[in-house]
C-alpha cells in the first residue's frame, strides 16, 4: 500500500492527537516533524509505535525536500511564514505536494486568505482540519437519515456546541497571539459542523449559502478577579488588560439556493464549563426526524472515591480537558476516532493520494474564518451581520476584531 509521508510542524497537544490518529489511518506516516518544543519525545513514540521514522528537522524548507505532505499543527500567529517556507521549498524543487492545516486556518480573513493564495499559487492541495465533520457520530447520523430527508426535506436548524474549562497553553488565552478567545478557538467548530449537518445530503459543504450572522459573546468567568489571578499567575496573561471571551453564543443562517428554504445553525461555545471535560453537543431537527450526539456519554463510567483519589496520575487520560480525578467520571477509550481525527486523516491521505484536496480545503477554511469574523462583527456591533450585503462582506475582508486587537476591555466589560 502507498503511505503519505507527512511532515508535522508543531509537536504538542493536537500533533501528538493526530498522531494517534494516523496509526489507525494505515495509509500514511509520520516521516518528519520540527517543533519548538516537544520534537524529541514525539519521534520517539511514533518510532515505537511503527508510525515512520519521524526524522526531526531544523527547518520546514529541509523538511519539505523529503516529505509529501506537510501538516501545520503550530500556533495560529505561526501559519504565513511556515507557508511562505513551504511554497518556497516546492517552487525550488522540493519532493512537498499537499498541506494541511488544523483550524483556524487564520486569525482573521486576511492571514486566511494569504493562506488560500500561497497554496494555490504554488499548486498544493490542501486539507483545512475540521474534525467535527468527520465525526462517525456525524456522518453516520446523515446516512441512516439519508431516505429520511429524501422524504420529508432536508434539516432546518442545528445546535452546536465545544465546552471546556479552558485551554492548556498562555498562547490560547492571549487574544493577539491566538485571534480571540473562545469564539476564535472553538467557535469555528460549531459553526462548521452546524452548517455540515443542515447540508441537504449529497450537497457539497459549501451549497448552503450563508446570509447573516448574529452573536454575542461574555466574560462570564475568567474576567472575575479570583479567575483572573489565576490565570496571570498560570499562563502570565492579564485579562484586567487584554480580555478574550470565555463564552460565545450565536446563529448563522443560510439559504437553500434551490428552494430558497431558510434554515438556521446555533452555536455555543465556552470556556468556563463546569463538568467533567470537554463536550462536544450536537442536534438537529428535519420535518419530522431530528438526531444528537453528546461525547460525555460514554459506555464506560468510572468511580474513583475520596480515598483513592491520590492513585491518579493524570486524570486526562480518562478525556481530554477533564477537571476532575474523582467521582464518577465519563471516560473515553478511543478519543482520536470519538472526535474525528481518524476519519479526517484517512480522507486527507486518500484525495492527496489521488492528487485532489481534501473534502475540506483552504477555500471552505477560509468561509469559516469569514463566518467567525461576521460572528465579531455582530457582538462589536450589537448588530445582526447581513452577508447578502457587498459592502459588508468587503469590511470583512481586512476587519480585525477588537478582541484580537488587544481591546477586549471596550467591549467585554
Ligand atoms: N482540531 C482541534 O480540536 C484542535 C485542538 C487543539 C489545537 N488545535 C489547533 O492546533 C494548533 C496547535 O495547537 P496545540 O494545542 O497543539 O498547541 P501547543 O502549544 O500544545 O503545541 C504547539 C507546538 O508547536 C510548536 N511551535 C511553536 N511555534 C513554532 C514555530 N514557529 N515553528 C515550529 N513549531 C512551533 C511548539 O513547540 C509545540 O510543539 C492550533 O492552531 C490549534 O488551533 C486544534
């Protein structure tokens, strides 16, 4: 079997997630990473666990000469130049064909759009990682209700939400480094996956075309100066100064460009939810049919007494951002598939195999970035955001979000 060679650049949370995807992906391999921080212990494991030589390199364009596919899991603030390297590396000659890249694909449209303009320009096909989409819950809920909307139509609204307690590294909660707060992070998920699922079955994920957007966002807990001191003194960001958003909520909605029908995708997304660990919600209603899916309901609950408590090392292999050790905890067994990772490799290594993007690529990545900026637009603005009006959709084009900016405090507070 031909097997994508893929270079990671980026070794921490979500590359060492995608590397446990890749070994139930069977197609591809990890033959090269270089990372700040964390390239060592990632090789090692992939080399123990057969999933390549994972060579370290010293830089992408080196990188690039030896790999088919180059997967861009470092910081948001880091994707321009990393491309700039990549496309440099192909022009000159170098073995690089495909890129990948985890969301956000940018901050704001314009870091997004560079990025769809480099890959076209040096004729790379491109993955935009959005695993929501493909989630098995997700798609299988589309095929079991494929006769269903045949039937009796097409889904009419989605409510989406990612909730956690907030994320493992200081880049994520500075709003200039990572775009925002919990809108820019994990609202591109929800507002991803709820447009998916309204997507009339055998429609590409672009057929339904959005109209407006609404949102409001809140610091509902890390602005409180109990949380706020917590976080200067854990990550060394000062919310007093440069707030971010710990909680977003909103609703895009599209049109049917065949029937005209309206339909209408909510999104929610916080930082500051208090169970066990990351949830990740979804449902839908169609006329007469609907589904939903819940990823802290697991087939495996664990109970863990006062007592026993301390024989825990790490209460996130029970799942990913768990709060607790003890009690009676959801767990988890195969979070890599659960969230979509799985499925989103195989898809990525089967189209670039053949030569084409992935389901998702850079032009659908950047539609999301457009929805999420339209979602600022309107909590900014307190105003509901008309994407059916040009001249709107041009300020789009070069806004940047207060939040991002590092003046979150005019309109959080
Ligand atoms: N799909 C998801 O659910 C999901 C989950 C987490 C993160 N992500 C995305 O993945 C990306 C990385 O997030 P993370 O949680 O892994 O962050 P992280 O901070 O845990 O890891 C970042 C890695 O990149 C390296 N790095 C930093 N700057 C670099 C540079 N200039 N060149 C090369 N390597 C560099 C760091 O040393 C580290 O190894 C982000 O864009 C984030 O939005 C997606």
């Amino acid at each position: 079997m031909e097997k994508l060679k893929v270079g990671f650049v980026g070794a921490g949370f979500i590359a060492q997630f995608q590397a446990k995807a890749m070994l139930q992906a069977r197609n591809m391999e990890l033959s090269g990473l270089l990372a700040r921080k964390g390239a060592e212990a990632l090789s090692g494991w992939a080399r123990e666990h057969d999933l390549g030589p994972a060579t370290i390199y010293k830089s992408v364009s080196e990188m690039a000469k030896h790999v088919d596919t180059i997967a861009i899991y470092s910081p948001n603030y880091t994707r321009i130049e990393i491309m700039e390297e990549v496309v440099s590396a192909k022009r000159a000659g170098g073995r690089v064909r495909n890129v990948i890249c985890d969301k956000p694909l940018g901050r704001n449209m314009k870091e997004a759009r560079r990025l769809v303009e480099l890959a076209e320009g040096a004729n790379l096909n491109t993955a935009y990682f959005e695993n929501q989409i493909h989630m098995k819950a997700v798609q299988t809920q589309l095929t079991q209700l494929a006769p269903v909307q045949k039937a009796m139509g097409p889904m009419v609204l989605t409510r989406s939400a990612e909730e956690h307690a907030g994320p493992h590294m200081p880049w994520f909660w500075n709003p200039m480094e990572q775009g925002g707060g919990v809108l820019s992070d994990m609202g591109c998920h929800s507002i991803a996956v709820g447009w998916y699922a309204l997507t009339p079955v055998g429609k590409n994920p672009t057929f339904l075309k959005p109209q407006s957007v609404s949102c409001e966002l809140g610091l509902l807990k890390w602005g409180q100066p109990k949380w706020r001191d917590e976080l200067l003194k854990k990550h060394g960001v000062d919310y007093s100064k440069t707030p971010a958003e710990d909680f977003a909520t909103g609703m895009v909605t599209f049109k049917n460009p065949e029937t005209h029908q309206k339909v209408k995708a909510q999104f929610t997304d916080s930082w500051m939810f208090e169970k066990q660990g990351l949830r990740l919600f979804m449902d839908g209603m169609g006329p007469g049919y609907a589904f939903e899916i819940n990823t802290l309901t697991s087939p495996l609950n664990i109970f863990i007494g006062d007592q026993a408590a301390q024989a825990i090392a790490d209460q996130e292999s029970a799942l990913e951002k768990a709060t607790a050790s003890r009690g009676l905890l959801s767990v988890q067994t195969n979070e890599a598939d659960l969230y979509g990772y799985v499925d989103e490799n195989r898809d990525a290594a089967e189209k670039f195999l053949r030569g084409q993007d992935a389901l998702l690529n850079f032009s659908y990545g950047l539609e999301i970035t457009r929805l999420v900026m339209a979602a600022y637009m309107s909590s900014e603005r307190k105003q509901v955001v008309d994407l059916t009006d040009a001249s709107t959709c041009q300020e789009l084009e070069n806004y940047i979000p207060l939040i991002q900016q590092g003046r979150g405090a005019e309109v959080l507070f």
